[in-house]
C-alpha cells in the first residue's frame, strides 16, 4: 500500500511525542507471557529469531495492542518482523516504534489479529531477521582453516510483561560449536543449544544486569552480503517483454584471510572441493520461463556462468572471476527476460495490472544493506499505484528517458533498507492507465521525425548555393 | 567520368544515368556494409570489448571525456599514469577520436538514443570502415571511372591489411585516420584538378581533422609537397597546382598548429620542412611562370631555370644549417628508424622493442594484401600509361609507401590504400578491355576513332594518346581472361574472410582456448587480476608493471601505474626495466622509492602463453643498460654459451632479478618434486624455487597469467627483511625442534563460563 509508509512514520511521530523521552518505552503491564519460546535460528548468514508466546490478557480492559522488544546491540539491525496467530495463521502488524530510548531495545507494536478480552489467551509467532549480529571469531583465518562465527544475545527475552516460563533453543549451522556460555538448565544436542525452560522471568528491566549468551560456532558457508542492490524491472508493450537486471555490490563478511591469497594452495585443494568461507559461486533460480540471461561487471561479460531454462525451471549460475574471501569485494550484473503476459493483465478501461516479484537473488542466504527497485512502465503511463508486500523506506516517482522515448517513462524507485533473502519471492502488485494513444506515442514521433527530415533535406536539396552562373 | 566508361550492359548512357547511379548507391552501400560485418567477428565471438593495449587508453580518455565535458579533458593532468610524475594527457594526445566518438555519444542522446560510450568507442572502426570505402571510392572515381572506384571501395573494405587496424574494438587513431587519409587524398586530387580555392581549403580542414586524430598526419604533410615536387620537375606546373597547393598548405598548417600536441612542430621539425620549402618553391616557381608569359625566350627561361636550382639547393643548404645549428629540430628517433632499420635496436630500444616497428617481412605482404599486391605493380603501370597529374600521385605514394610499409610493419596500413585503388584500376581496365562483347571489325578505323576521342579527353596524357586501341578478337580469351579474374577476386574474398577470422579478430586481453569436447574455454586472466585490483586494493595503490599493461591497468583496473603504453619518459620506464632486473635490495629501493603498492607480472610458464615478462625480459634489461650501463648488463643475463636459460643453467644474475623470482614464485610447487616444466621455454625449473623476502604474493590468476605481488612495507623493528625473513625461518625450526612430539595446535572444545 502507498500509504502505508506515511502511515509508519505518522504513529511513529505520534508516539515519540506522546511517550516522554525516557530510557525506555513506558509499556503497561496488561499481558503475562505464559509460554514463550524462542528460536534463534543461524544457520544462515543472518540470524533469524523466532518467539512462540502464548499471551494472556491480566487486566480489566480488552487490548489489542503488544509489544515486544527486540535487542539489537553493536553492529546488529533488525530487518523485517512478522506476525501471525499461531494457531490459524492469520497475519497481524509489527511496527516499529521509535522510542529513541539509549538502551538497545528496538520496539515492535504488535496489532492482536482480534481484540483479547480479559484472561484470554492468544498464540503469537513473530518471526525477526536480525543482521550484523554474527561475528567472525577469530577475525581473520588461513585460506583453508574453518571459520567460526560467535552470536551474542541476552539469555531472556528483554519483554515488558511477567513470562511464567520461557525457554531459548539456539540452532547453529552444524554441530561443531567450539564455545558456548553456561548457564544453569543448558544443553547441547547436535547442532542446538538450549536454555532452559526458566520459570517466572520478571519483565525486563533497563537498569538490570544482563544475562548473556554467547554461542561460537563453524560456519562453513560465506557470510554473502550485499552493499546494495539495483534491480530495474522494465515493462515493454511493444516488445511484450519483462527485462530485469540487477547489479550487485558484493562483499563477503566472513572472517578475512590471515595472509594474502595463495593461488597454489587454492588450485591444489580445489580438487578435494574442500568447504570454504569464499563465496565460489552463486545459483540464482529464476521464474520459470526467463530468458536471455547475462552475467557481465563492470570489464565485461564474464564466461564462467550456466543458465539452464526449461518448463520446470531456470537457473542462472554464476561465478564469480576470482573467490571472494572475507572483506573481498565483487560487484556485478545479471539480467534476463521474461515474456510480459505471464505478470501482466488487462484490467478496466486503459488499466493494467503487474504482479511481479519485488526481490529474487542468489539462493545462498544472503542479507542485503539497501535495495533499490525501480519499476520501469511504458511512456505516458498514468496513475501508477503499488502494493508491496514489504515494508517500503522511500518511494521516488520519476521519468526515466532512454532509447527514442520523447517524454520519459513513467517510473517509480522503491527504496528498502536492510533487507534479508528470506523476504525474497514476493510480488508486488503495480497497477497503472496505460492508453493507446501512449502506446502509439512512438511510432509516430519516429515516423514524424524521419518524415520531416525528408522533408528538409528536400528543401534544402532544392536551394542553389552556387556563386555565379 | 562515366561517360568515358565503355558502357556494356547499358549501350545508351544517357538513357541508363538514373539506374546507374542507384546501383552505384546500392553496391556503395553493400560494399560498406560488408566492410562492417567482417570486422564483426570478434563482437559475435567474444563480446563488445576493447582489444589490445592503446585501444584502453583511447577508451578511458574517452569516458573521460564524456564525463567531464570537452575543456576539461583538453586540459586534462592525468595524475593516475607515471606515478609520480603525471601526465599531462590533454596536451600530449590526438584528441580527434575521442572527439569524434564523444561527439557521436552527444548527438545520439540528442535524438535519445543513450548507447553506452564502449559500445561507440568498440563499433567506432568498423563504421568507419565504410567511410573509408566510399572515400576510396570517389578517390579512385578521379583516377580512372566510377567502376574501378567501386572495385577500390570492395577491396578497401575487406582487405586484411586495413581490417587489421580496424576490426570492432581496436578503438585506435588508425581507425578513424585511414578515412581520413584517403579522403584528404581525394580532396587533393580534387583541388589539384579543378585548381580550387574551395576544394583547397576543404582538404585542408580534413587535413586538420586527421592532424587531430594521428601521427600518421605526417605522411600526408610530406606526400602532397612531393607530388607537387614532382609535377614542377615534370614541368607540368599550373595555375591549378598553386592554388591547391597554396590554399591547402596555409590553411591546413595555420588549422594544424591548433592542435596543442603539434602546436609549432609545423615550422620547427625536420619532418615538416618539406611542405614548407615547396611552398616557398612553388611562389618561385610561380613567379618564374609569371615572367615566362610576360618574356618569351628560350635563353632566359634556361637560366630562370637554373636560378630555381639553384635557390632550391641554397635553401636546402639553409635548412640543414638550421638544423644543425639546432634552430629546426632534428629528425626524431622514429623517423631515423624508417630509415635504418637497425637504428633503433641500438640507440632506442623502447623503439626496437615493440613488435610493431619491426621490419616487414615478405610473407605478409601477401597475407595482407593477397592478390592485390601482384595487381598493384601492374596499376601503377596503366597509371604511367596515363599520366595525368593524379596519377603521378598515384605513383608517388605507391613508391613512398611501398617503402615504408618494407621498413615498419605498421605502416603496411598507409600502403593498403594505394594498393587497392591501383588493384582496382588493373582489374577495372582488364575488365573493361574483356567484357566489351563485340569484338572490333576494322582495327584501324576502330583504333583512329578511340585515338581520337582519348586525344580530346586526356588533356595530361602523352604516353596514352600514341597508344593505338587495340580490342579483343576471341571470344575464348574474353571468357578465360573474365573466367580467371572472377575466380581471382571471389578466392580474395575467402582469404581476407579467413585472414579477419583467425589472425585479426583476437581482443587479446580474452583467450580463446578449446575444450577438449570442442567447445570453447575463455581463458580470462587479465581481467580477472585486474578486475581484483579494481575492487580489492586502494583506491590509489601504486602499481608497477612494465609498461606494455600500463593503459589495460588504467582502463580495466582503474588504478595508478608507473608507466604505460605511452612511453614519453625512457628514463622513468627504464627505472621500472632496473627494479625488475636488479637483484631484490636494489629493487626493493626503488619500489619504496615509489611507493609501489604492488608489482604485477605476466606469466605464460603455466599455460604456454608466449606472450609473457619473462620473453619481453631482454628488453627491460636493455632498455635500463640504456640508462644505467654499470648496473644492469645484458651480458650476465645470458650463460657462458650465450643463451638465455630459466632452468638450472641460467645466471646468478638472472636467477636473483626480481622478474625471475616473481615469475617463478611457488611455481615448481604446482608439480610433482622435479617435475617443474614452464611450458613456454620448454625448460625444466629447478626443484626449488625462488624466494621472496621483500614481496608477499598478493594474487595469482586462475592459470597464473597475471601475478600480483605486495611491496611488503618496513619492518616494524627497523630490520631488513632478509634478516626478518631468516629470523623468521630459523625460529620455525627452533619451535619444531621444540615442540617435537606435541600436538600442533590446539583443538577441543573451549567453554566459556559466565
């Protein structure tokens, strides 16, 4: 929705006026968490939290509205929440709120998908993608060593509300976890660490001491980020095509080599395919149908890349010209096509109706520090209105002019900060008036254009410039 | 013109005029489009990229250009090349080609058409190509008929020894400059014929334009004076000639010096006295002409004559005074090399060094020219058959380029020209004597009339106007003449699309290699290390290469280089030649000297790719012998034998130079214990190789084409690094000894406790 951005930043204004400027959000104790369980979920390359709480209404009044800090300490940002009803599935709202609190609690207002009446109970599952909050220790490895990521988190969840018992389950990528913090009721099985279940957690309180945990564990695959994504999505008519390109700035920030790189040891162990912490290669699957692929950076195209269409996928796997360790930097273009009527339909009158997917990328997991979105219509498309299915941070309508238009096509940029691949696949719907007078705008300025110059080269062709007879 | 032209299809031109001139269009048009579509094959083979090594330069200045707009790049201080001394690019290059395809990037965008700078800058040769087939055809058009102009422009358009210059993505002067050329040319020839002031003056802007786009303007400068030269001695001075002359050498000139590289070279340097002293010779002769008309005697004629000589051989006599004295500068190195081939191996060897500058040999003449090259002689006959002013220029250029393109194998360019217009005039005179159909009745009468309509039309002509016509009896000859020459000019055809296809149409910074199923493996070393230092080195690391991979650092890599492919400073590329060839102390002075961040080197040993540092070593060594003979010498590069060895047998010298050490750095690891094999010289290594002290090994290619060394920084303890280095290694052994027995490292599970 359009709106829903300035709707964000209108409740957030709202309520930093309204709450005192103070060390925390002054939330009042309505709820008590009788259960909750969280996930600490990283076996990817950002962590995901997610909290299972059975919520129960302790006052007089139905509420409709919880809140659920988030700890985001040092380097780590959150990226999306979600909510839904555990139960049936329905989805509510989590915004953000921003209580400008020192502390590094980031709230979440959770809108309850029905209003809860006293001493009722409700399941929530609210899933975060918190990035930055792995980092590589030790620092920096040998070419072939193991890398190891470390997660510091607080041992409770930092909520406002009386929790009668709560447990924390920690899953690393594989079983070798070097280190991890003791506290009482610990456990490790295989890949998962788990704390608790600890019994009546008073609410959090800003001023306390914080239990810590801190879990260090293998992490084979690269911490594939990138700095920022462009990705165009272009609507032709004419050519009854969907052109997408993307360019990527690449880093890897995975822990960085400890000497330089060494192509003797890389070529000799490339045999055995050993795991690495460079990123080697990357597999993106596109829709189904895509064509034309290409893979090019900024010397040229590169030749070290696979695309595979057929009618049940297609796959573009790229690699990349050298391995990008830790701190190396890549950046890179892909694109390809599509055929338009599969994304766009005839709606009422001039109207049309694109519906197509806001992000793809690698399937490697990836975290993304801004993406920008442009979606490029045809020229003279009017009334452009979108619904995006995440949250957008800045909308930009412009003209885009490029090859023979005379106007400039009607387009928007969507700017999003902070983005995690598990939002990726998602479509967003774009709805614009595109008449037929636009369409044949072209032609005939083309047809206009190379009229009159053949009628001026007539003209002049004509004229005697000759001195003298 | 057309008119003098046999009509054989057409008996009645006049009726014909309006379909011929649309098949003149048309063939034009055909002909330039087949000239574009063979230079081709390396965009539909690789991709639209800049090829070579200048092309780089050409292109990022170029890109600079578009982006900061023409003054900026006229004063352009490039402090990203010749680290620390700069460049001042602005000043020191021809700006014609960049100038041209900036202003191509502007007026496409004008009509909204955003084509990206490469693809202009890749496609700009080929486009021109066409150009230069339609220029040699109106050229041709002046020397003999519309037919032999449309040969010209079909051999002009695919023969080798243009396409070699000129395929897409050789983003190079030459691209633009033998359009130029040719079309000056025929602007001369224009207004030497008609004696115009106007076709005079527009020769000279074209003039202007290719002073702008290459150095090769030079050969124009001397080749038009000496036409004039020889039309004078012929006696055949007019009117015409000094008008042309006159108009075209002040403008053109005056229009020249505005091009800040050449500024005063026209009325300063050797090169370009000679069109200066014709134009001072041709007012004499002008004036004599005048005195002619006004006395008319024999005797005083004989001493007007005498007088020219003899100012001629005073001013002459003036001009090497001059310049020995040192007021006119004397020929440039270059120059002297075209000629003695043997001048530059000695005194410049930066000259010597490039491939390109090497003397000719015959196998190319005909792999350039083909058949045209056993027409050409045969053209340049029919011309002295002739001879009529344009043909003595014909015959000039024939001569002077065949010259030049025996002593430089670059110039072949400036012969093809010339070459295929006097091909065309054979081929067009054989065909015009042979594709007649009806076979003359009375050879006498039929001789008088042709005798006699030639005599009215060639006005220059004395050998032509005694030659009798003579036809063509047998049929049976006609169609084997015809026959044969079809089958000539279509097996032309095969071999300049094979010549384009296989030997001119690699960009060579991509390789191309076979996979064994067949299909093809891209070997893209360059641009893998340069794409790495793009993007993981500092944004003004210092990189040192030797100078032939300065402009491809600059264009692909976009980083600072010591020198590159521009070699203005021979001191300053002979400092990089030392601090490859010195042993590691020495070179690790100058490196810092420098503030060389990294060192990058080509090296072929893996792959068998020739083309490496340590093949073009010999060069850097005699290039810094040049300037430091007591430090660098030749001699200990090579064994007691004379020869130049890699393996066990090579030098102290040569196994200590830092080239060496680079090249072989970890290499004889790569192989089984004695196995070591660089396949470009064919030589076994040495189990074990080199040591760095100074260098870390910063990234090595995929096939190790391209290696990239770190100039370690100092010590931290004031050490050098040959005594850290042998601190280092005598304490690992003393911690083996120690911890013999021990479990390297330590594993298992660490907790923290909170």
């Amino acid at each position: 929705m359009r709106s829903s951005n300035s709707r964000v930043s209108l409740l957030a204004t709202l309520l930093l006026a309204a709450s005192h400027l103070g060390l925390s959000l002054d939330v009042p104790p309505v709820y008590k968490n009788t259960n909750l369980l969280r996930t600490i979920d990283a076996s990817k390359a950002y962590v995901k939290e997610t909290i299972a709480v059975i919520i129960e209404n302790i006052s007089h009044q139905p509420q409709t509205e919880y809140y659920l800090p988030l700890l985001v300490s040092g380097s780590s940002a959150v990226s999306y929440v979600e909510c839904k009803d555990k139960k049936d599935g329905t989805p509510c709202t989590a915004e953000a709120v921003d209580d400008a609190s020192e502390y590094p609690l980031q709230y979440y207002k959770i809108t309850l998908p029905k209003t809860l009446k006293p001493s009722d109970q409700i399941t929530l599952a609210v899933t975060a993608g918190i990035t930055g909050a792995l980092t590589p220790v030790p620092a920096v490895i040998g070419q072939s060593d193991k890398q190891f990521l470390s997660y510091t988190g607080a041992k409770f969840v930092p909520s406002p509300y009386f929790t009668e018992k709560q447990k924390t389950k920690f899953r690393a990528a594989n079983g070798e976890i070097p280190d991890y913090t003791i506290h009482e009721l610990t456990e490790k099985s295989g890949y998962i660490v788990t704390y608790g279940p600890y019994d009546n957690v008073e609410p959090w309180k800003t001023d306390a001491q914080v239990d810590e945990i801190t879990v260090r564990f293998e992490f084979t695959n690269p911490i594939v980020f990138m700095e920022k994504l462009e990705r165009d999505i272009e609507v032709s008519h004419w050519g009854n095509n969907l052109a997408i390109e993307e360019r990527y700035w690449m880093t890897n920030n995975g822990a960085k080599l400890k000497e330089q790189f060494s192509r003797l040891s890389w070529a000799t162990t490339a045999y055995y395919n050993p795991p690495t912490a460079a990123i080697k290669s990357l597999l993106f699957p596109l829709r189904v149908g895509s064509k034309d692929a290409y893979y090019t950076d900024e010397v040229g195209n590169v030749s070290t890349s696979k695309f595979r269409s057929d009618s049940r996928e297609a796959i573009l796997d790229i690699k990349p010209r050298f391995p990008i360790f830790g701190g190396w930097n890549y950046s890179f273009v892909v694109g390809w096509n599509n055929d338009l009527p599969a994304y766009l339909r005839h709606g009422e009158g001039d109207g049309y109706i694109l519906k197509v997917p806001l992000l793809q990328g690698p399937s490697q997991s990836t975290s993304y520090g801004k993406v920008e979105v442009r979606i490029i219509l045809p020229e003279g498309a009017t009334n452009v209105k979108y619904v995006s299915p995440i949250t957008i941070h800045k909308e930009e309508q412009f003209l885009h002019k490029t090859f023979m238009d005379t106007i400039g096509r009607t387009s928007i940029k969507l700017t999003i900060d902070n983005v995690v691949d598990e939002l990726k696949n998602r479509d967003i719907i774009v709805t614009y008036d595109y008449s037929t007078l636009a369409a044949l705008r072209k032609p005939l300025v083309v047809l206009g254009s190379v009229f009159s110059l053949y009628i001026v080269t007539a003209i002049l062709g004509r004229i005697d410039l000759s001195i003298g007879k | 013109m057309s008119t003098t032209a046999k009509s054989t299809l057409f008996r009645d031109p006049a009726s014909t005029e309006s379909v011929r001139s649309i098949l003149k269009v048309v063939i034009l048009l055909t002909i330039a489009a087949a000239a574009v579509a063979s230079r081709l094959f390396s965009v539909i083979r690789f991709e639209s990229i800049i090829h070579e090594f200048d092309p780089w330069f050409n292109f990022r200045a170029s890109k600079y250009l578009v982006k900061h707009g023409f003054f900026d790049f006229w004063n352009w201080f490039d402090d990203r090349t010749w680290y620390p001394l700069g460049r001042v690019t602005g000043g020191t290059l021809y700006p014609g080609l960049m100038v041209t395809s900036g202003a191509i990037w502007h007026a496409l965008r004008m009509i909204s058409l955003p084509v990206d700078i490469r693809n202009i800058c890749v496609l700009l040769a080929p486009g021109f190509s066409g150009l230069t087939a339609f220029a040699t055809y109106l050229f041709t058009k002046e020397m003999k008929d519309s037919g032999a102009g449309l040969l010209a422009a079909a051999f002009m358009g695919i023969a080798p020894g243009y396409i070699s210059r000129s395929v897409a993505g050789s983003y190079d002067n030459e691209a633009i400059a033998i359009f130029l050329l040719m079309f000056t040319f025929y602007l001369w020839i224009k207004a030497a014929k008609l004696g115009s002031a106007m076709w005079g003056g527009l020769c000279a802007l074209f003039y202007f334009y290719m002073v702008s786009a290459w150095g090769g303007y030079v050969f124009i400068t001397n080749l038009i004076p000496l036409h004039v030269f020889v039309l004078i001695l012929m006696g055949r001075y007019s009117g015409r000639i000094y008008v042309a002359y006159s108009s075209w050498y002040a403008l053109g000139t005056l229009a020249s010096m505005q091009v800040p590289f050449v500024g005063f070279l026209p009325v300063k340097t050797s090169e370009h006295m000679a069109a200066l002293g014709i134009f001072g010779l041709i007012q004499l002769v002008a004036f004599v002409d005048y005195l002619r008309g006004q006395v008319p005697s024999k005797q005083f004629n004989t001493l007007l004559r005498a007088l020219v000589i003899l100012i001629t051989v005073i001013s002459f006599t003036g001009l090497v005074t001059l310049t020995v004295t040192g007021v006119i500068a004397p020929w440039s190195g270059r120059f002297y090399s075209l000629w003695d081939t043997g001048y530059a191996k000695i005194h410049i060897p930066i000259i010597a060094s490039v491939s390109e500058h090497q003397p000719t040999a015959w196998p190319s003449f005909f792999f350039d020219l083909n058949m045209l090259i056993w027409l050409f002689p045969a053209g340049v006959y029919l011309s002295f058959r002739q001879l009529r002013d344009e043909h003595v220029f014909i015959i000039v250029y024939s001569v002077m380029a065949s010259y030049f393109a025996g002593v430089m194998v670059r110039l072949m360019l400036t012969l093809t020209p010339i070459v295929c217009v006097a091909a065309a005039i054979t081929v067009s005179s054989i065909f015009d004597t042979y594709l007649e159909i009806d076979s003359p009745e009375e050879p006498e009468e039929d001789s008088e009339s042709k005798k006699a309509k030639k005599d009215k039309k060639e006005t220059g002509g004395f050998l032509s106007s005694k030659a009798p016509f003579i036809g063509i009896y047998s049929i049976t000859s006609k169609v084997g003449v015809v026959g044969a020459f079809s089958v000539y000019l279509v097996l032309f055809v095969f071999h300049c699309t094979w010549v384009t296809s296989n030997a001119y149409s690699s960009p060579s910074v991509v390789l191309a290699s076979r996979m064994p199923d067949g299909s093809q493996h891209i070997i893209d070393d360059f641009r893998e290390a340069y794409y790495w230092l793009r993007k993981n080195t500092a944004e003004d690391a210092k990189i040192m290469s030797w100078w032939d991979y300065g402009y491809q650092i600059g264009g692909m890599a976009d980083r600072t280089t010591l020198v590159d492919n521009n070699t203005w400073n021979n001191t300053h590329i002979a400092t990089v030649g030392k601090a490859m060839a010195s042993r590691e102390e020495v070179s690790y002075d100058i490196l810092r000297k420098h503030e060389v961040d990294y060192v990058l080197i080509i090296f072929g040993g893996l792959l068998g790719y020739s083309g490496d540092d340590i093949n073009k070593f010999l060069w850097m060594v005699r290039i810094a012998e040049g300037v430091w003979p007591a430090e660098v010498q030749e001699r200990k590069f090579f064994t007691p034998r004379g020869e130049y060895k890699v393996d066990h047998e090579a030098t102290d010298t040569m196994k200590n130079s830092l080239m060496y050490k680079m090249s072989y750095y970890k290499f004889p690891s790569l192989f089984p214990p004695g196995q070591a094999q660089d396949r470009v010289r064919g030589a076994r290594l040495p189990a074990e190789g080199p040591v760095l002290h100074t260098l870390d090994e910063a990234f090595t290619s995929e096939n190790w084409i391209v290696r990239i060394y770190k100039v370690k920084d100092l010590d931290q303890f004031g050490r050098d690094h040959f005594a850290v280095s042998a601190f280092e290694s005598g304490k690992k052994k003393g911690k083996k000894g120690g911890m013999a027995g021990r479990a390297p490292g330590k594993r298992g599970r660490r907790v923290v406790r909170a």
